[in-house]
C-alpha cells in the first residue's frame, strides 16, 4: 500500500510537469525542453520566499506566479520568434536555456542542496490500513487531482477551453470567426509555465532543490508526455500514472533495471500506438 501511495504521488508530479509541456507541444507545435527549468525556478523561488517569510503557504503562491512570468518573458522574447521555425532550431534554443538557468540557478543560490520545510498543516503522519504515511504526500497526490479536474472543467466546460479547442482543431479558421488565437495560446502557455512553478515548489519538500533537478526530471517528463499523446489532458494523466507506477515499483522489486523498465514501456507503446495512449483529436 506504501509504494502505491508513493507511485501515485511520483505520478501527480509527474502530471503537473508533463501536462503544462504537452499542451504547448500540441497547441503550439513548440518543443520546450527548457520547461523543467521553470519547475526548477519555481522550487528555488519557492525555497527563497519560504526563508523570507517563514511561511510555506506564501512560497506555494509565489512559487508558480514567477514561474508563469518567467514563462511569459522566455515567449515574448524567444520562444515567439522560433514558433514557426523547425523542430531542431526549437530543441537547440530550449536546450540552451537549460545552461543558463543552471548557472543563474548556481550564481544567485550557489551549488549546494537547499530545504524547505514542510508545513506545520500538513507535518506527521496518518495510518492507512495500519501503516503510517507521510500526511504532505498525501496532500501532492490530492493536489494533483484537484488540478486535474479543474483543467478537465477548463477545458470542456468553459468559453475559454471552447476556444482553446476551436484553435487546436482549426487555427485559421477560429481566427476568422473573431477568436485570438494568439492571445489564447499564450494564457495556456503560461498556465503550463505556472503549473510547472508549482510542481517545483510542491516538490521542494520532499526532493530538496538542488541546480540540475530539471535533468533529473525532464527525461521521465517527457517520456510522459509521448506515452499519454501530445497535447492530451487525459493522455498526461494517463501517462503519468503508468510511467509513475513503473518507476516506483520498478525501483523496489528490480531496481538494476528501473530506467530499463521505463524506456521499454515506451518503447512498447510506440510500437503500438505511435501517436500515444490518448492522443489529442
């Protein structure tokens, strides 16, 4: 029951890293390998506010607000230019930016592994069919899906999800009858930035934040984000359960072959369906 729990709340995180990076890869055709720099920001953001105000809840806001303005900054300035240009130029700029957020992260913060501490609300423990469990681990698996089924709700009952939809499915063709498109995708870029801010933060207790804790999430991101489908609300879920549960019991029962495990399960599902499990329509 343990590692389960545990699987569940690897596979939220996951969830909120892999679905700000799907959408913008399947609304926008952009790929940003620099978005687990912002989840990276985030938690250092985070870290900092938390020593400066003693309190945790205040991090937990800030966290994914600088991360969504960085988010907007890196668009304005770059990510905008290269939209429409090729895949690689778009891999080579977002990849570069990882180093310069690792040498800002290490410049202002330094090198060494920082901690923020969990919450007063949410410190200790509960029994669950008699064995205890951390009660803020608890908290990122509900928060996961509390942000699951709000973005579900956003998306399918909403004015503004009906026109991020309309976009998706024919870009000319919404511009045409009034709807910004432009405008859009840039609030749904921004929403993943911030998504990815938060993880940080919501991480930060239970991970350290540390330069270089993008790289060690960014891969596991990713092959989240190819197993769900692009673009997909329900494939990032989806893939992040599956990639969250083959890692955590892989790590227990085989842990020599963990990342083999992993890279097989993605290996497997291309195989099959190469667009993804729940690809987007």
């Amino acid at each position: 029951m343990i590692q389960l729990l545990n699987a569940l709340q690897l596979s939220m995180l996951l969830f909120l890293l892999a679905i700000g990076l799907s959408v913008v890869f399947g609304l926008m055709n952009f790929i940003n390998l620099a978005h687990g720099t912002l989840y990276m920001i985030g938690a250092y953001v985070g870290f900092a506010v938390a020593k400066a105000t003693g309190t945790y809840w205040a991090a937990f806001l800030v966290a994914p607000l600088a991360a969504a303005i960085l988010g907007l900054v890196l668009y304005q300035l770059l990510f905008k230019r290269m939209q429409h240009q090729s895949p690689m130029r778009q891999v080579l700029l977002t990849f570069g930016l990882i180093y310069v957020g690792l040498d800002a992260v290490r410049l202002i913060w330094g090198n060494y592994s920082q901690s923020v501490p969990v919450p007063d609300l949410l410190k200790g423990q509960v029994t669950i069919l008699g064995e205890p469990y951390p009660l803020y681990r608890l908290f990122i698996i509900g928060l996961g899906l509390a942000v699951l089924v709000l973005l579900h709700i956003g998306l399918e009952r909403t004015k503004l999800g009906a026109m991020v939809r309309a976009g998706v499915d024919d870009a000319e063709t919404a511009r045409s009858i009034g709807i910004d498109t432009d405008r859009v995708f840039i609030l749904v870029f921004a929403l993943g930035c911030g998504l990815a801010g938060l993880a940080g933060i919501v991480a930060a207790p239970v991970l350290s934040v540390y330069p270089g804790m993008d790289m060690a999430i960014l891969i596991l991101t990713l092959i989240v984000v190819v197993v769900g489908g692009p673009g997909s609300l329900k494939g990032a879920a989806l893939g992040a359960l599956l990639i969250g549960m083959v890692d955590t019991f892989g790590r227990v029962f085989l842990p020599e072959l963990a990342l083999v495990m992993i890279y097989a399960v993605m290996a497997l599902v291309l195989l099959v369906r190469p667009q993804g499990l729940l690809p987007i329509k």
